[in-house]
C-alpha cells in the first residue's frame, strides 16, 4: 500500500476502530486509496502467476479486502448511530465507489479465469469445505455480477448497480429526515393521558431538547409506540398514525404542518424497481424475484408464495375472530367504526381485560443491566461462554459499551451494544460486521460485531426499562451476533454470516427468542428495578397466558409484507409502470383482515426492501421462524438447557457460517428436513390447521 499523504485513521492497521479519530474528510480518500491499491494488487497478482492457487490469488486479496472492509466497516455504522450531513455526503461518495469497485471486480475477466482454474484444477479437492464453498460462490457472483454479458451491456448493467446503490442511500435518507422533521408540541399532561411515565420521561426530554416547555412526541419508534398503545387522546393518536404511515411520501408533513413532499419516496421506487428488473432481464432471468432467489434456500417465486398461502389460510380464521372480538371490544366504548390508530389501543386494553397483563407493567422488572446479565447467563449455559464488558476499549457515544467473548479463558470475539435511542440515529434494531474471523499472515482475526437497538434511553432518576418485546428484540439480535461471533471458519467469504443464504440469515437470531419465553429464563432476566423483586408468579403466569394474544393478526401482518415484496419484485413485468400501491392493496385483499386508511404510505419507508437488502426476501423472517421454532423444538424435548443439544447447536449451526447449505446444516442438526408444526403450535395457531 503506498503511503498517505497526510495522518488517516482509515488507512491504519487497527484491531478495532479508532472512533474517536475519524472524521468524514477522511472517509473518501481513505476509500479511494485502499480501491486504488487493492486493484494495482490485484493486477500484479494475476500478472504474475500462471498457474493460479489458493496461496498466490486468493489469499492475499482476501486479506487486500479485509483491510478496505476494515476502513468501511466503522464509516457505515457511524451512518446509522451518528449521523450528520458531512458524514452523509462523505458516506454516499464513498459508497459510489465501492460499487463501482464491487462491480468492476465482478465483470474482471482475468480474475473470473483465473477463478475457473482453480476449480478445475487438482488443487481443488485438496482445499477446505469453506475454500471451495467460497469459491463456487464466487464463479456464481460472477455469473450475477453480468461476466458474460456483452461488453455494452456489462456496461449498462455496472451503470445501473451504480444508480441502484444512489437510490438506497437516498431511500434510506428520506425516511430518516422525513421521520425526523415531524413531531407536535403538547403543554398540558392532560393530553397525554394513559401514557405510562417511561413515555412521558421520554417526551420532556425531547422538549427540553428543542427548549420547549411540556411535551414533545417524536416519530422514534419507542415514542410512536407509546402513543398508538396507551394514549387516550384519540385525536392524538390519528395524529401521529397519519404522519408515522405517511412519512417519505406526497402526503408527509413536518412539525410546522408544511409539506414534506421533498423526502417523498415514489419516484425512488418506481425507477428501482425498473432497475432491478432490468438487472434481471440482463442476466436472463424474468424478473428480479428470480435473481434474488439465486442465492437462498427457496427455489421459486411460486414457492415462497405458495408457503406464504398456505401459513395466511391456516392463521386466517383465527384472525378474523381475534378481529371480530377487538371489534366488539371497542365499540363497547363508543368506536362504532374500528380505525387503525384504534387497533393497538384497544388490543392493549382487550389484553388487559382478559389477560390482566400489558407491556408497561412489565416494564419496571426488566431493567436492561439485568436483561443483560441473564442473557449472559444463557449464553453461558447454551454455549459455555463467559462475556466481559471491557470499557477500555473506545466508542463512538458515551452510551455504547464494548464485550469480549471467552471460552475456557480463550478470547473468541467481540461485541459493542448501542442500545438506546436517540437523534441521529436510525431507527430500529440490527447486527452488522465489524471484523470477520479470517486468517492473516500474523495469525487469526477474531470476530468483532454490532449490535445496535432503539430503547428507552436512562433518565436521571430511572434506568432504561425494557418491555418484554424489547427483551425478546435484545435477544434476537445478540442471536444474529454469536452466528457472526462463534464460527469457526477462517475464509472471509463465508465466515459467520457471509455467505449464509438470506432466508436462513434469521434462524440463529428467531432461535434464541425462545429462550425470553421460558419460566426459567425470565427469572435470570427481571428483577424489580426498585425492589430487587423477581417477576411475580401470578404476573409471570399472566404474561405467558399472553403469548399468543392476537397471534393470527400478527402472522397475517408479516404475511402481508412478505407477500408485497415478492408479488411487486415476481410480476413487475406485466404492468409498467407498475403500481406499487395496486400491488399492495392487492395483497391485503388477499391476506388482510383489517385493511388501513387510503392515505397510508407503509410502502415508501419500508426500508427492508428498499434500503435494506431484503428484496424479494422478505419471507426469510417467516421461512427462517419455521426452521428456528423446529430447531427450537428439540429443546423442548430434551430441556431448554440440554447441553448435548446445545453443543450441537453451536457445532452443525454457529461454527459452520456459509460454508454449507443452509439445509445441509439444519437436517444435520434436526436429522430431517424442516417442518412448519412447531412455528403453527408456538402461534396457537395449530387447532386452525383443519380451517
């Protein structure tokens, strides 16, 4: 690598991020530098060998990789968790970079023979399951990234990744600013009724933010939340539903009732569904539903949507008699007419009635250092790891706080949580890579990860509570994180969740929501944050009698989603330009029981499949909750703490990252092919079966 000009944190060898270093006038010449360096590399790599091997090509740009990996990894995260507009700027020029970068090596004719040799060659059987599980999913990335495509239309094809990467950046961009450019004042508590305290905590705060005094509701999901469930003020709530489900589109407002049409997301979704299918068609699929299945478990489009039917009529009767029951609930209090800013305030009341149990009365015994400490502790019994906070380490805000993971006394990985809300900061809960487990030429590069949510932050005199759904959330991202941390595999390509199909990703993660749900569990995670009190068995008995409270609404909610996305990525073709409302309602009258106002924009912040990565992908939550509620089922069988069945886990699952099929390591670890059974029983949706 040549020497930088000037001191850049980003082109420095670091074990982990030097965050307090970078600044965003390092991001693009960092970026820049290390693309510059890594083709010269690559060129000099290819020109001087004929004969191409493991050891003289691919190791040594794998190793090129990490470093450029390493520079971007820190500069992405701090996007999401602290965001401002140099770093914006800086991070979208770099981004264009990296997907010129990424698509020029995925058309690179040299390295694709040179690929092509190596699995042709007598090497190949002698290398690695994960060597040669890397490789072919190279020549197929090849194949996807438009290598034998004519030369004007790689071009057309790398013009139009290019764009691609523009408009998710800019997706993602509206649906943050629009979000953040709405909130309303309120002076009386009055107006406030039935929030609980955590809540109004939370809206004092963000009026004294904005030197306002009283109130102030945000669009931040713990907000939005607390309002749609508890307020009484039903004006307040259609409020803030209509600006929450308008966001990022025509209809959208900001605080001063002016137009936020400049965030609207519609063009963008229109000219990238346009793209991808002409992605598609490039490469010689009919649409993009079938290039997106390229690199997951289903086979088919008509597959996934067969599998999404199929659980909506099992879970549909159900769901029409939960809504019929709310319905009537309501009316009792003078709703004739059920809206949608009704439904969680009065599914919260219903609960109550019939359950005496809700999420705010859970609340005070699941402060999160407590939460934290049992889900170590299960960690522990699953897996034998012992995890240590190391506040030595820096990061980017005084909130988040660094972890090593050990076993035996042996350091396997890292962590950092980010785990409260607050401005600047995307929305939501997720894991990302911060170092992939690989093999340098100074010895092995253990895993490091993030694991960001959005909770109710500390206030002065309380700590942050967590709702058992926030539990459960914690939970299920530190999932996604021991999936990254716990491989044992030493090829980047497919080390933790490289290289794992997209509709398996979610198996570790939905696996260990189980663990929230057990008696014995729930004991080492709540403790009264003012009396020390464990969870009461009566409350403990209310909250588990709970579970399945509305279970057929919910399955059809994540149904509808599903379904959306693959129908709009699947039969774009047959109308253009396509509807994407059309698409949407078409798929509520299908699966819906409870269909929204005409004005709801749900589509044009639904950053998963716009921003996100999971278009045409996302029914991997509920295909991956199929294979995590079976997996989940051996448990049951054997305890929830068998260590056997623990142990196998951890082995034919979390240690083996990409390196196989995903289904190759489920029946190795279930000993059959998975079986819907166990997510319909969870649901209580089991009895609906014959319906």
């Amino acid at each position: 690598m040549s020497k930088p000009l000037t001191p850049n944190p980003l082109l420095e060898s670091h074990t982990l991020p030097p965050f307090a270093e970078i600044k965003p006038e390092h991001v693009v010449p960092a970026i820049e530098q290390l693309i510059a360096d890594n083709l010269s590399a690559l060129e000099a790599h290819l020109a001087n060998n004929s004969h191409y091997t493991w050891a003289n090509l691919i190791a040594p740009t794998e190793q090129e990789d990490d470093q450029l990996s390493q520079a971007w990894s820190p500069v992405g995260h701090l996007n999401g968790v602290l965001n401002s507009e140099p770093l914006r700027v800086a991070y979208n020029d770099a981004l264009l970079k990296l997907t010129e970068y990424s698509t020029k090596l995925g058309q690179h004719q040299g390295l694709y023979q040179a690929y092509q040799q190596i699995a042709a060659s007598a090497e190949y059987p002698q290398l690695s399951q994960a060597q040669q599980q890397s490789i072919n999913n190279a020549l197929r990335d090849f194949t996807l990234s438009g290598i034998g495509l004519p030369e004007a239309q790689q071009q057309q094809f790398a013009a139009n990744s290019r764009r691609l990467s523009e408009l998710s950046s800019k997706f993602s961009n509206n649906v943050l600013d629009a979000t953040h450019a709405w909130y309303v004042h309120i002076e009386e508590a009055a107006e406030l009724a039935g929030l609980p305290q955590s809540a109004l905590a939370i809206a004092q705060h963000a009026a004294e933010e904005r030197e306002l005094a009283g109130y102030v509701i945000t669009l931040d999901i713990p907000a939005y939340l607390a309002v749609m469930t508890h307020a009484d003020n039903r004006s307040l709530r259609e409020a803030v539903y209509r600006a929450y489900c308008t966001r990022a589109s025509s209809e959208g407002s900001k605080a001063d009732g002016s137009s936020a049409a400049e965030w609207d997301n519609s063009e963008l979704i229109l000219e990238t569904l346009a793209l991808r299918q002409q992605q598609a068609e490039l490469l010689g699929f009919g649409n993009y539903a079938e290039l997106s299945l390229t690199r997951k478990m289903a086979k088919s489009p008509a597959e996934v949507e067969e599998f999404l039917l199929t659980l909506a009529d099992h879970s549909k009767a159900m769901a029409n008699q939960e809504l019929a029951e709310l319905r009537q609930f309501a009316a009792k209090d003078g709703i004739s007419e059920l809206q949608a800013w009704d439904v969680s305030y009065y599914s919260e009341k219903l609960k109550q009635e019939q359950h005496a149990i809700s999420q705010e009365e859970l609340r005070p015994y699941f402060p999160v250092e407590r939460v934290i400490s049992g889900l170590f502790a299960v960690a522990k019994r699953l897996f034998d790891l012992d995890i240590e906070a190391d506040d030595s380490v820096s990061t980017w805000h005084k909130d988040a706080r660094y972890y090593r993971v050990m076993h035996q006394g042996r350091e396997l990985a890292g962590f950092y949580f980010d785990l409260f809300a607050r401005a600047h900061k995307r929305g939501g809960a997720w894991m990302d890579v911060c170092r992939v487990r690989r093999q340098t030429p100074t010895g092995l590069q253990l895993p490091v990860a993030y694991l960001t949510c959005n909770f109710n932050p500390p206030s002065k005199d309380i700590p942050s509570l967590l709702t058992h759904n926030e539990v459960t959330t914690l939970f299920h991202e530190f999932g996604h994180g021991l999936h990254h941390m716990l491989t044992k595999v030493d090829v980047a390509a497919v080390s933790g969740i490289s290289g794992v199909e997209w509709d398996a990703v979610e198996l570790p993660s939905q696996f260990l929501e189980n663990w929230c749900w057990h008696p014995e569990v729930i004991g080492l995670l709540s403790s009264h944050y003012q009396t020390g009190e464990a969870l009461p068995q009566a409350l403990l008995e209310r909250m588990l009698a709970a579970k399945n409270f509305q279970s057929g609404m919910m399955m059809l909610r994540q149904i509808e989603f599903a379904l959306f996305d693959l129908r709009l990525h699947w039969h774009y073709p047959e109308s253009t330009p396509v509807s994407v409302h059309g698409v949407l309602q078409a798929v509520r009258d299908r699966v819906a029981v409870f269909q929204p106002p005409a004005f709801n924009r749900f589509e044009n912040s639904f950053t998963h499949i716009f921003a996100g990565g999971y278009a045409a992908g996302y029914y991997s939550y509920k295909w991956a909750e199929v294979l995590s509620a079976d997996a989940f089922s051996v448990f049951e069988e054997k305890g929830i703490f068998d260590h056997d069945s623990g142990q196998r886990f951890l082995t034919e699952i979390l240690e083996q990252g990409g390196s196989k099929a995903a289904n190759e390591l489920f029946v190795a670890f279930r000993g059959r092919e998975p079986s819907t059974e166990a997510l319909l029983r969870h649901s209580g949706i089991e009895a609906a079966k014959a319906s």
